[in-house]
C-alpha cells in the first residue's frame, strides 16, 4: 500500500464508500486504510476514488510503503478471484497515464509493470 490518511482527515466518510477493496474504516478520530486491502484502484479507477473524493487531500502516497503496479494488481487479483480482470490500461492504473501523484522521491514510471 502506497496510499495512508493524514492526520488532516476530518472523518467525513466521503472515501470510504468509494473505495472496491473496502479497505478504509472509520477510526477513533480519522479514516484509515488496511494496507493489506489497499491496490491503490488498480484494476478499477484511472485514479485512486479515495484521494478524487477526499476534500481536504488527505489521502496520499506513503513514501515508506512503494509497491509497483504489478504487485499491486496481483493483491488486486486475490481479493477479487471472480473479477476476470484484463490487461492494465490507462482507464484501470493510474500508473499508466501522466497525471498520478507520486509518493515523495518516486521517479515516473518506477512503478510501472514490465
């Protein structure tokens, strides 16, 4: 998982219901993500739904938990065995198109699949 909740969360749920891994849950004071849950929308979104509906931006990539895409997809896979998957594009990664945001340090591309 490359994505946590700061502390700017001001617990208004509007992630939650977005998310298809139901990976976030609501806390004592914030919102969290279980990383083991967290594919960052692969698979799904062209972005991740938590960070497009979050109003105070507090959904952002964790520069000490980078995953590649492949690895993400594969999570993506085993929580989703009946999903039928495809190949990636730029509708299913965000990893695949040039507007995603990149975790603090993180090159273009660096996590792409090969």
């Amino acid at each position: 998982m490359a994505t946590y909740i700061t502390d700017d969360c001001i617990s208004c749920g509007a992630c939650e219901p977005e998310c298809p891994n139901e990976a976030i849950s609501e806390a004592d004071d914030i919102y969290v993500i279980d990383a083991s849950l967290c594919t960052e929308c692969i698979g799904f979104h062209d972005e991740e739904a938590c960070q497009a509906n979050c109003p105070v931006d507090c959904c952002i990539p964790d520069p000490n938990k980078i995953e590649t895409e492949a690895e993400l997809f594969e999570r993506a896979k085993e929580i989703h065995p009946d999903e039928g998957f495809g190949e990636l594009d730029e509708s299913t990664s965000r990893f695949r198109n040039d507007d995603h945001q990149l975790a603090e340090g993180e090159e273009p591309g660096a996590r792409l699949a090969g």
